[in-house]
C-alpha cells in the first residue's frame, strides 16, 4: 500500500481533561483560598459563604510552601504563581484536607499578565500530584466559563460593598494602630468593625453606606492615640505582593515594627483600574465600542460610592480619605500614558504620584521577580516620579523565591535611614 493510499490517523486532541466544579460539589467540597488579602478576606469570603460556597483561606507560609511551588513551576514564572501553587499544594499534603472533596480557586484578572494563565498551571501541578482536585476562576472577563462562581448581581454587589468596606477597615486601622496608647486597640476596633459589617451583609443592611463607613470611622476614632508625628511609607506594585504577607514578607508588619505608618492604597482602586481599560480599549484602540458602554455605568456606579466614602471621611475630619481614582488618574497623566495597562501598568506611577502629593513620600514599590510589565511602570517610572515631586524616596524591592527576607528588610530600612534625614530637614 503506498503511502497516499493509507487511512489517515485520528487527530490528536491536545487539550488536557480536567476534573470541573459542578454545582453538586457546592455542597460537598471545601474551596481553598490563597492567603492574598488579609484586609479584605473576612467579609468577602463571608460572602462567600453566605451564598454556598464552603471556603477557607490558607494560612500556611515558609520556606516550604516556597519550595513546593518550585517543584512545579519554573523559577522563572513570576513569583505569586510560586506561592499561589506552593500554598495550595502544601495544604493538601497536610493531611487536614480530603482530595476529593476539596477545590482550590484562583482570581483572573483577564489583562496582559501571567496571572490571566495561572490556572494551566494550578492544573499541571494538580494533575501530578491530585488529580482529583478541580480549579475554580473568580474572574469578570468571560474567562473559564462553565468553571466558576456563579455570580448574579445581588453576589456582586455585596462583594463590591465588602471591598469598599474593607478597604476602609485597612487605612483607619493603619491610621491609628501606630499611635494607639494601649496595645491591641486597633486589632479589637477592627474585629468589631468587621462583625458588625459581616452582620449588615447577612441582613441586606450594608447599602446603607453612610451609616457603616461612619460606623468604621467612629469605632477607629474611639481609639486612644498618642500625637506625635510618624514617617508615613506607601506600599505599591503588583496586586499579589502588594496584599500578600506571604509574598510580601509580611511587609506591613515590618514597617509597624520599624516605628512607621503603612499607607496601602485600596483595592477598589484596582478593580477601577480594570474597568476604566475595558472604556480606554475603545477610546485608543476602537476596541469594545459596546461593552464600554457597560463598563462605563460599572464605573460611575462604583466611583459614586468611593466618592460618598471620601466625603464623609473629610467631614469627620479624623483620618486621611483614600484616593479618588479620578485624581489618580491625573496623577498617572503626568507620568505615563493610560493606555500602559499590562499588569498594573499605569496604576503604579499613578498611585505613587498620588502619595506623593499627599504627604506620603516614602514608597516600597513591590515588585515579584519574572513580573517585567509591572518593572518597567513600577522601576521605571521612579526616576520621572523624584524629578516631579520633590523629596520623594522610592525603594522598588524585588520579591523571589532566593531573595531573602533580610536582603529585603535591609532595602528598605535604607530607603527609612533617607526618611529620618527628610523629616529633620522638613522636606
């Protein structure tokens, strides 16, 4: 038989099989959670549970959780996929979790960025080791479809409320848990906050957002506070290790530690970010025209509430607002184009300007090693940032599995040293 007359063989499918989350599991599994955001992660998992899902949030960190990332990923995938999948993995092989009836969940952004790809490689690490264990996508942009929350509206609105909530639970504990003359203040004004969000998100109570961002404020500024002046240090760069005390070292503490105000910008801001490139895509690429539109009333909706947060922040007159995203914005014009999306692109130069202007000089710019869009917003943009606001003093910090945690520590307390001798000087 010659070879144009054999039968041609079956084409090969290439695309792995892997377990899906069902809606039956909801009942039966347990979904875990990467240790991401420690400000946000009590009201949102909260919702979380109020809809079903049985989830919990991983706490297992060290060098262990590091190196049984790198087991399955290599050294040059950026840094959060490391810890991401080094902590899903340790906690399975803990033994306090059954593999069949658990579920690991991911977020996705949906941008230029390798976290839109982490779930191939969840999987890939998953299959080696438990196969029977399906990934979940907490995403917004059509990504995973047939594999993720199911989120209607009513979902999202109370995880938008946790979020603003949250956000403010992080800068008035910051705010206050430098100064506070008894210890364990904060911590116990933040727990109470906390609870009694958690309980307005049960009773469809937490839309009354003047009643709880006053709540919050009023708990915080119940707190004995000494007056005396502390150097502020701002905390920016790629979302993961911004938040993460797993990824950032527990980067907040060590600054607390270090006699210094922490000042994190919010995460809502993030989540703008998302939605104003959804509006830029059409505006600069004639991309999305009628999909703009929709993200355009997601953004006046969402920019309402964080105005109204502001404002009353201001007439209490006791703590310093967070940013409004349209300042942000402008901050970001003057340093870079919006159109710089990849990874937290603008974001970073912006929010950096941002807290320059004011009063917070003093910036860590975190930087996962591998993340090449958010070092050249981030890096990149710092030299422009000290020629247009005087005195600032920026430390980008390299986070990876062989740096250490006293090469990074030593970074910063140069880039303190620096800020002693400004506030000396009053610049």
């Amino acid at each position: 038989m010659s070879k144009k007359d054999m039968p041609l063989e079956p084409a090969v499918d290439f695309r792995d099989d892997y377990p899906r989350f069902t809606r039956e599991m909801k009942a039966t599994h347990t979904i875990l959670v990467p240790d991401m955001l420690p400000w946000h992660f009590d009201l949102l998992i909260h919702v979380m549970r109020m809809h079903g899902y049985n989830v919990e949030v991983l706490h297992n960190e060290g060098r262990e959780v590091i190196d049984e990332g790198l087991k399955h990923v290599h050294n040059d995938t950026c840094f959060p996929a490391l810890c991401v999948i080094g902590q899903f993995l340790n906690a399975l092989k803990s033994g306090k979790y059954d593999p069949k009836k658990t579920a690991v969940i991911i977020t996705q952004s949906g941008g230029g960025c390798r976290a839109s790809n982490y779930i191939p490689l969840i999987r890939k690490a998953l299959k080696a080791e438990f196969p029977e264990v399906p990934v979940l996508s907490l995403n917004f942009a059509g990504l995973e479809k047939g594999n993720g929350l199911e989120l209607d509206l009513p979902f999202l609105i109370q995880l938008g409320y946790a979020i603003f909530y949250g956000d403010l639970i992080m800068s008035c504990f910051n705010q206050t848990k430098p100064y506070e003359v008894h210890e364990g203040d904060s911590a116990a004004a933040r727990v109470l906050c906390v609870e009694r969000i958690k309980k307005a998100l049960e009773s469809r109570d937490f839309k009354h957002l003047k009643k709880y961002t006053n709540l919050v404020l009023e708990t915080f500024a119940a707190v004995e506070r000494r007056k005396e002046q502390k150097i502020k240090v701002g905390i920016v760069g790629e979302i993961y290790v911004k938040y993460s005390p797993l990824g950032n070292s527990h980067l907040e503490e060590f600054l607390l530690k270090e006699g210094c105000e922490p000042v994190v910008p919010a995460l809502m801001d993030f989540i703008l970010y998302c939605v104003i490139n959804n509006v830029n895509d059409a505006k600069l690429y004639g991309k999305g025209k009628k999909s703009a539109i929709v993200f355009k009333f997601v953004y006046r909706y969402l920019r309402g509430k964080q105005k109204k947060i502001i404002a009353l922040t201001k007439k209490q007159g006791v703590f310093e607002p967070l940013h409004d995203f349209e300042h942000l914005r402008r901050c970001a014009d003057k340093v870079i184009n919006q159109g710089v999306k990849m990874g937290e692109g603008w974001l970073i130069p912006a929010e950096m300007a941002a807290l320059c202007e004011t009063g917070t000089k003093n910036v860590v710019c975190a930087q996962p090693f591998g993340c090449l869009p958010n070092h050249i917003a981030g890096k990149g943009a710092v030299r422009v940032i000290k020629e247009t606001y005087e005195g600032a003093n920026i430390v980008p910090v390299d986070y990876d599995p062989s740096a250490t945690k006293v090469n990074q520590e030593n970074r910063i307390k140069l880039m303190l040293a620096t800020a002693r001798e400004n506030m000396e000087k009053g610049i």
